[in-house]
C-alpha cells in the first residue's frame, strides 16, 4: 500500500471514530458543559480528545430488559 492510500484510509476511519464519539457524547449523561467541552475537543483536538474520550470520557449506562 502507497503512502496516500494510507493516509486516505486512516483518515477515513479517523472520521469516522469521530462521529462515533460525538454520538457517545451527546447520549451521554454528563452536564451540558461538560458535553460541549468534550465535543469542542474532539473537533479541534481530535486524535487526543479521542483517546481520553475513550480512557476516561462519562460511560452510557446499560438499559437492562
């Protein structure tokens, strides 16, 4: 694989890793500051935000049937 085609697919799925936590975020039950303090890192931060999103960002509780 060249050099391009690699950049293309990892920032494809950067992109889509984004998304993903932005969705997680905004689900998520933390403040509404604390949602928008992690959704801004996320755009302008994103590999960084990313990872601490997923280490230690709020947790969705699981609904139980």
């Amino acid at each position: 694989m060249n050099l391009p085609v690699f950049w293309s697919v990892f920032a494809a799925i950067l992109v889509v890793l984004e998304f993903w936590a932005v969705i997680r975020v905004v689900k998520s039950d933390a403040s509404r500051e604390s949602k928008c303090l992690w959704i801004l890192m996320l755009v302008f931060v994103p590999v960084i935000s990313l990872l601490a999103w997923l280490f230690v960002g709020p947790k969705t509780r699981a609904v139980r049937a």
